[in-house]
C-alpha cells in the first residue's frame, strides 16, 4: 500500500505539527506513506525552509494554494483551516478521500447547536474523532469524513466521561482549562503578543461565550441520561503548548458516598484499553510537560468529600493528542493501520 | 512621627516585596519611617547585597538573625516566616508592638479548623487583614496584632464577597486559582525549579487538600447565613508572579433571574469606595500583568445563564496585593496613617 | 511651580511605562506634576481604561490623537513615536516646552550617520539621555529637547564607558544583548507572537544591521582617542522585560596585565557618584530580575586573562533604565528636580 | 541482532531524554533494541512512573541503583553521571561494552588541562562524540568507548568549525551561548528555581571560568594552525531547552575581504552531508524552537564587513543534540545501526 497524504493549511500551528508526526509515521520511514501537498492561503508560493522552519527534511518544497485542484489526488487530506472552510473544499474532493478536519464545521451534532453557537448553513455532522469515546472507535475505522475534536472538549471529555457515564456526577460540570499560546493560532493579533501573553494569565470568552462548550455537553451528554450543563472558562497561560483540564461536578444522588478509591476503580475500567490514556497513580497530579509533545492524556480523578464533589484533571498537549495527533491516530483507523501507529507515548520533558 | 520597621525573613519572597514596598513608602522617603533589622534564619550574615540584591539602597547592611532580641525596638515587626514560628516571636514583643504576621498562625477563628488543616498548638486569631471585608478596616485601624490573609484567600475572598454578602449565590463555591511560582515560596525542591516549572501547568493540593480553603470558606461564610462549601484547586502556571482566580456558583433560588447587568451593580456598589478594588468594564477580563507589582485586585462578575452560574474573575499580584502589599495597607491602618500610602496601584506592565 | 506633561504615543509600552513612572512620581503625589494629554495614533478615541489597563487610576480618560494641537499647552512633552514623527511634532511646539524624544531621530551626531543607517532627512542631534556618561548632565540640565537613548546602547555603553574612558580596552567591543520581547514593541507581527517567542531563543538584525549599533560606536567613541569598532549582536529572549549585555574587548596594549582588581577600581571610581548604577560585588553577575521595574543598571567587570579580554555585563529594564525611567531621569534634569525623584531603584523581584 | 541497552542516571534529564529516544528508535520498535535497568541514585527504588512521569510505557518498572551489578549484562551502557563517576564504573564493565559518557571525564585529550579545568585523576580519553568533526565519525564507528561532548562545546564546535577548519578567521573567538535552564540539571538549589529563572536572565561562569571552555578550545584547534583563544560566556534564560550560540571572530589577515557568500560556501561544503546540520537560507536566523526535541542543529554565518568579523550563530537543543541524541546518533555509529536512525530531524514547534 502507498497512501498519499496532503495538509490544507500546513503552515498554522495544527498544520506544522501534522507534518511532524507524518514525517516519523512508520509507514514514511518505511516509504509507504508519502507527503504530498502542503497548501496555504497568504503563505502560499513561500518555501517551507521559511514556512516550516522545524522540519528540514522538506526544505526543498514550497507552499501551495489550498484549494481542490492541489489537494487532488491525496488517499487522505487534513484541513487545517479557519472554520467554514471545510465544507467547502470536501464537497469536491472524491468520496472515498479520507479527509479529515481539524475545524469546527463537523463536529456538532444538532443544526441547532450549529446556529446559536456558529450560525450560517450547517454541514452536518462526521464521525467525531475522540476513539476513546466508546461507540467512536468503530465509528472512525474506514470513515473517510472525519471531524476532529476541539482541543479543550479532548481534555474536558477525557477527563469527565468515565464518571458520567457511571453515572457518578450530576450532570452539571464545571470545567477550567488553562492552556497554552499555541492555541490561540498564528494570527498576528496585539493579544497574542509575547509581551502580553508572558508573565500573565487571562481568562476569555467566559460565562458560556467559548464555542467549545456545547462541543463538551454533546459529548459528556451522549453518555448521560440527562443533558450535560457545562459552565466552561477557558485560561490562557504563558506556555507554547499544553492544556491542564480542571473538571468537577457534584457526586450524584445515586453515588453519595462515593470516594476516591471507588472513582478510581470506574477510571481505571474505563481507560484499561485505551493506548492514549493513562490513569496516574493515586496522588500524582497531571503536567503538561510529561505528555508535551506525545498524544497521550494523563488523567487524575479523586472525590473531595467535603464539598461533595468529583474532581477530574487532564493534561494534553494541545497539538499533539490535542488536534494532530489525534487526527493521525484517526487516520491510522481509516487506513485500517495500527492505531497507535507514529504517536509518541513519550513526551519531550522538561 | 518616627517608625522603625522590622522583617523577620526578609531574605524571602514575601519579605523582599516588603523591602520594595517599604524603600519607596512617602513616609520613609520623607525620613520618617527607618527600615530597621531584617532578619533571616539560614541567610543570618549574608550581606544584604548578596540576600536582597534588588534593593541597592541597602547594599551596606547585613542580615542579622531571626530572634526577640534582633526584633525588639521597632515599632512594627512584620514575622515573613513559615507557619508555626509567629507565637513565640510575638509573644516575646511588647503589647504596643505592631505585629503582622504573613503566616497563617493567627488566620482561622476557630480552633477546631486549625486542629483540622493545620494541628498543633492553637494560638487564636488576630485581626484579619482584608481591610475590604466590611467590618475589618475598622478592626485593624490601631490593632497592634494582624493576620494577613493567605493569597489565594485574597482573590477567591474579594471575587466573591459581593456575590456572596448580597445572596446571588448558594453556598457552594468552586474555586480554581492559576498561580506564578513564587507563591511556592524560596524553598529549593526539584519540583520548584525552573525546568520543571517553565513549559509546565499543575494542579496541587487538590480536593480539599490546600490549607486556604477553610479560610476561604471562613471569609465568605462570614456574610453568608449558610456556610460555605468550598471545592478549591490551586493550579501552579510558569510565570513569576499573579494570580488568576476563576469562582463560580449558582445563582441562589432567590437569585434567580440575575443577569449580568445586575450583578455588576451589586459589585459596583460593593467596591465604590475601594482604592485597591477596580471593576473592569464589562467585557474585560482581569489579566494578571495588569496588576503586577501594584497593590490592586481587578475583578469582573458576570452571569452565565445556560448553567445557571455566576462567575466571578480576580487578578491580583501574589507577593503585593496578595502578601506584602496588603501588609503595607494593614500597618497603614494600624499607625493611622493614610491606608493608601505608598502602595502602587500602577502595574508594572507588560 | 505646577508642570503638565504629555505622554505622545502613550499606548505603547514605552507610553506604558511614562506613566506609571510618572503615577508615581513624588510631584504628582504632592499635586505639583499633571498628566495631560494621552495621545496615540490608531488607539485615539480608546477609553484609557482599555489601552492602558494597568493605570487604574486614570480610568475616566480616554487617548487623544497625536498632534500639536493636542500636544499644545503641556510644559513637558514625552514623543514615544516610531522614527521618524518627532522632528515634525517637536517643530511645532514651542522652544521651552521640554521635549523627550524616545525614538532614534535626534540621537546620531554625524549626518552621515543618519544617512547611512536611517535614511531621510536629518534633523540634528538633541542632548542625548545618559546623564551618566561625562559631561552629559550638565547638558541636559535645563535643556529643552532631549534624545533618549535606545535600550541597548544604555546597557551597552554602561557596561563598557569605565573602560574605554580608562583605555583598558583595544577599540573593538564585541556585544551580544539578550533582550526581553517588549523591546519589539506593540505591532501584531507573527514573529513576535507569544507561540513564537516563548521558548525560544534568536538572534536578528545581526552582523552589523541593528541601528543601535552605530550609537553604541558614537557613545563610546566619544571617550576614546581612535573610532571604535563595535560587533553587536541582538537575542530576543523569553521574558517581558530586560536586557543582559554581555561585552567585551581584548585589552589594550598600554593596559596588558590589568587584572580584574585593577578594573574594578576602574568601574567603581566611575560611578562612585551615579545613583542608577550599582557595581555588583565580586563575583556576582547583574541578573535582569534584580532591576525588573527600577531605574537601575547592575554592571560587573572582569579579566579574562586567558582571552586576554576585558568581559563586562549589565542588566537593565529595558523599559525603566532603557527608556521611560530615562526620561524621567532627564526630564527631571530639565526641570531642576533632584535628578532620582520618582526613579525607583529597588526592582520588583522575583 | 537484540540489543540491550541500560541508563545509569536515567532520572536526570539526559536519562529522561535517552529514555525518550531509545522507546522511538526504530530497532526498539522492531524488538531488536531492549531497554534494561534505569538506574538512579538517591533515586533508587522510585517507580518510574514517578521518577520519569513522561515515559507511560515504562511505568511498571523501578529505578535500581547505579553499580557495576546492575549496569552489567548490557551491550550499551549510557552514563549519565555526575563527572568524576563514570572512570570506575567503565573499569567494571567488560571492554566490548559500548559504554557512552555524558559527563566530562573522558572529553579532554591533554592532562594538563584536566587537571587546570577538573582536578583529580586523569582517566584519558576517549573517541568524541561530534562525527560531524572530520575524523571522528570514522573513530566512533564500532568505538566501545565514547565520551559525549558537553552543550555548549557542541553548538560553539558546529558553529565555528567551518570557518577555522577553512582558515577564515584567526583564532581568537568570542562565544556567547544562551541556555534554556534544563541545562542546570535536576538538583535543588535557590538558584535554578522558577522563581529564580523565569523572567530573568544571568551570566554565570564568565570570564574563563566555565568548564565547556577547554573542551570549545580542543575542538577548534584540532583544525587549526595556532592553538585557538575562547572568551566564553555562557548565559541563562528562561527556557526549559534550547541552546543559541553567537559566536564571532576577526577574519583571518589571510582571508580579509571574505564577504557572506564566500563564507557561507565553504559552510555549505563543510555541511554538505551531514543530516544533522543544516546551513539556513541566507537572511534566517536559527531559533530553538526549530531545533526543539530534534537532533538538529541549525547553522547561519555571516561576515560583518564593518566590524571585520565572521559571525557564526547555531541553535540545538542542548538534551537531544546537545546530549542524548548525540548520545543515540553515536550508539547507532557504535553499533553498525544507520547514524540517523531513531533520531527525529523535524522538531516540536512551537
């Protein structure tokens, strides 16, 4: 098998991290995976020595347009684009093109949703690529549509499904996620200066504004026999990547008493499987630095008796298992590929 | 009027914000206010360039050991020490001797609660130095003994408090806290150092582990009929200073119905008067290098009605506003001099 | 006397700093100094409580547009303007108005100079902002129009004056600056965004293409009997504020065997007087924490004598010492303040 | 072939880094390449779940003490020690061995010097590990005794290299590298906190007294006519990896009017095989963030025709290239592997 890969928007952050791990995917090493078109919009006709300083082994390439003619002719095409761009583009590539998108065109589930929180038409939804969200996993294998999941909605979901889904919590969660800069993209705004970004934290798009959030109710609501009410504030802190998940919900009714152990126990079941997730030991808090770079979440759930209530914590790297690891790990199901094929487990600490 | 000021442990962080605090104080600029001994345990004898080489001013000096004897004499003794060391200090200074303690030794009011988080010997509780509390600056204008609040009391207390006195919100807060490494204090553990702190985000202390949660519970509860359940998660985040506080909390059945709008009046009314309390415009979230290195605590409240919660954010400096600038506002008050005096409310930004 | 000052360009960070320095000078806090005008280009129309958020105090005002009109009526006026803008606005103000120019446009003695570095007309040289550097405050004292230096010729010259004037070193320095990213400025540029600069380290406008270069020559040519050749090399580093210079020079033939002791008497004579610059003690390197927020310049001085070269280093805040704190240094200069008023040299550290 | 292959000092930051590379080397994928004992000292008995958190595969596993025992029965055996350590370990290990240094005790060539620079017993030395040095790939190839170089030597060697080897520049170099803090390994003092570090710059070690300085020396004049002259200046800043080199020297009298593109030819030549090098696109600056995780290091030289210095500038990452990929790249060469193999080119950015 040789399978062709091309990336529509390899010059943003989610872009340059796809061609990181493609390039040591076994298969490219092995020659069977080739990179074929890195597409840009103002970026293209740039060199990729300039464009994708970190990857040398592409110097010699330039940056071409992203529009269908280009992305033509690839198995699988990654669209690392701005949001309402996606739609488009797929509607004329062949159906059995594996494409997967980094955006959040495919992600919701119900058009309603769509319109309050997006607006304009609504393009329905794709096989969501959380392969850890049981059901999901069968979902991806052989797809050829896929959404790929926001980076917050991994954290907060990885984080709180095992105890939703046993039915532990009450189904209103309060989640706090303090990421890194290199989720705000490359888009050359004051804000997202160095000198306003370093030595400072900021909260944004607070009181239910930040668009991930009914991303995080779908999911956790899908296992849930009520809907999930998510008060979601996300945190911008002064590191390039990572995201530390702070989630808690009251223990339900039918779970008072819970303690950690039994919490645990549901986690540890849960994520028993799972090659991306690991469960710390019982004390040790998740950091972002021990999964920098690799797609893996560390997760930690304990019950604080006093307030009532479960808290569950999750650290990613917000552009590995984040958006581009997860879209190659979403990839390898397509393909029919090992899953954990080209994805560190190990991360580039300290 | 001529005042000497003591600092025992001042070679720490809390302690050398104090000697920045103190040099640039109008009173000492006007030669009436000497910064006496500075004290240290295991810095005893290091010059002063050598433990404080940020204050020039005082480069001939030596640090002199912490004991009665070195502190007697001066009219105000600040204790920067850790927890457990500021009874037997006071209890060898005279009654007329201003006292501020940065600890927590004289923090909780009730016995039960110190046995609970911290054991030991209880030694009471002095007046508590969050002069914004309604009652409190009355308490600590000529009080000769103060306890200082713990910094994440500060912003998680002056976030709430109004939500909390006007019954907005039912008594069951959740509180995560995104805090720079110096509030870890100078001690020289691994997990402290830079590389494992920089490029990293934590949680600590977590599910009701952290010794501020009964005093954040013990502030709030002061004006709520109910007490306060707390659910607190401080988050360590690689900036050298600030403190971001993220609360939130349903909105109280007889509160139903509060929006943003109104919210905002409650805070407004509740800070007119507070020179060190600044209620951002609606729509401008607190950042922390906003009020680095000033005495200020910037705040925004708002209602997130899809979860049914109001949130409420908090800036401050941890080392000004949240320890030696709020020891500097307390002595004001105790020696009758303005409670402004010189403490910055100009940030050191970016 | 009662003074009003105008801040031109005041949204930046340079404008930034003016007025916290300015907040808090000791004729403000007397009523004797007012703040006028704010005025900036794009930002004109801003309420002050969005452009300048860390200056609560100043929270009813809003940024005024640059020009003379508005500039008009104030006694001093600070231009934090790109190069370029100041000739047109000084020409229109009158005589005595005292004008500080933060930008490069009346710094370069030779029109040459200007021209080969800058380009465009030449608008003369103003007394340039060093007062440290012999024979400069006596020029600035009570002059009209001032020249501030850039920030790494502040550094530069400070770290390597005492030498040259003493003829220690041969007249080839070699400079490396790290500096901290507020020196780049405001301006939304890709490389300057945070996901780019932290945790990252590089080098730009290298080999002899930075403008501060021939003003570190002029600065130190004027105490030297030959021209003086300068290699100078800009890092930008992760942190907000600060510049560690690192220079050197191979010693001069005269000097051959001057041991680190006798350079040291060299430095110390030097600036036995000058309240803003500290020789460190022996074998303590200046550390750009240790003058974060002050006026201050830390400066060390050693032999190599392996290399036979004279290494000298310095720290500064490259928006205090590097810039606005200059200003106010010379401002009260011009005005016959003490020259520290409002200058403070006690850094905010950690 | 089965290989296997044992870390003492796993728990530091070059083990952790080893540890990374070796469970992504292609032969440990395969099955060929088994990792044994991690040892540690004081960290002897931790879980590796706690003494290396980003290595989830190796989490069933304990760290065992540093002795001959443990070490023995390896076919490769990295230390990464402490120097002074790794002579009597290597005694004990059998000669066919590949033993790997990290640590300085092997990377001198004169006594002299070890004993100026160390002190102690000279315990000779060993095949360097720079194969980018002409003739010591060939030394290295099948070598069972390897000493890594230090950083700093690596990135000031690769840098300057080119330039000596060819003649262009005399040998008096200046050398200033800027040091992300992972470089101050793990041990717990003041110094290297996160308080300490971040937002803070320093020079330590200056002036001939940093001991990588011998070893640039070593490397240079290898190539050289004339013994070559360092003034190195190492310098911290607030990153956890990453090393940037500026380094310069006068061209040689011989090879006055060497301009840019004469220089970057023969850098171009020099480099023109290796694949770990890479001369940048002439008016692009290397940056860490390139180099970040990758076993690369990125080159730009230029000549400053006013100053009539060639400036070399090179950044690595100072854990894989500076030490464990170097360590890996020279295992590989040890062991008849591809040099390149299990070592990523494309690097973790931002």
């Amino acid at each position: 098998m040789t399978v062709s890969v091309a990336i529509a928007g390899a010059t943003g952050y989610a872009g340059g991290e796809l061609v990181r791990l493609l390039l040591g995917h076994p298969e490219h090493l092995a020659g069977n995976l080739q990179i074929g078109a890195l597409t840009g919009a103002s970026s293209a006709g740039t060199p990729v020595s300039e464009a994708l300083p970190h990857a040398p082994e592409l110097f010699g390439r330039t940056i071409e347009p992203t529009d269908a003619e280009h992305l033509a002719g690839h198995d699988v095409v990654f669209l690392a684009l701005p949001h309402g761009h996606s739609a488009e583009i797929a509607a004329q590539l062949p159906e059995d093109t594996v494409v997967i998108d980094c955006a959040a065109d495919h992600r919701l589930t119900d058009a309603g949703d769509w319109a309050h929180w997006y607006g304009g038409d609504y393009s329905g939804s794709w096989p969501y690529g959380i392969p850890e969200m049981p059901g999901h996993r069968e979902e991806l294998a052989g797809a050829t549509r896929i959404a790929l999941p926001g980076c917050f909605p991994t954290g907060a979901t990885l984080a709180l499904l095992p105890a939703v889904a046993a039915g532990l919590v009450a189904p209103e969660v309060t989640v706090t996620s303090v990421s890194g800069v290199s989720g705000a993209g490359k888009k050359p705004v004051v804000t997202n200066l160095g000198a306003e970004t370093m030595g400072s934290l900021r909260a944004y798009n607070t009181a239910g504004r930040h668009r991930h959030t009914p991303e995080i109710a779908q999911n956790l609501g899908e296992y849930s026999e009520e809907p999930v009410s998510v008060s979601f504030t996300p945190v911008l802190a002064p590191l390039p990547r990572g995201i530390l998940t702070v989630a808690s919900a009251p223990l339900a009714e039918a779970a008072a008493g819970t303690d950690t152990a039994a919490a645990r126990a549901v986690y540890e079941e849960f994520y028993a499987d799972e090659p991306f997730v690991t469960l710390l030991a019982e004390g040790v808090q998740p950091q972002t630095q021990w999964v920098l770079g690799a797609n893996t979440c560390h997760v930690q759930v304990e019950v604080d008796a006093a307030s009532g209530r479960l808290l569950a914590t999750a650290a990613i790297d917000n552009l590995t298992k984040g958006t581009a690891g997860a879209g190659v790990q979403c990839m390898n199901l397509a393909l029919g590929l090992p899953e954990t094929a080209g994805l560190p487990t190990t991360a580039v600490a300290p």
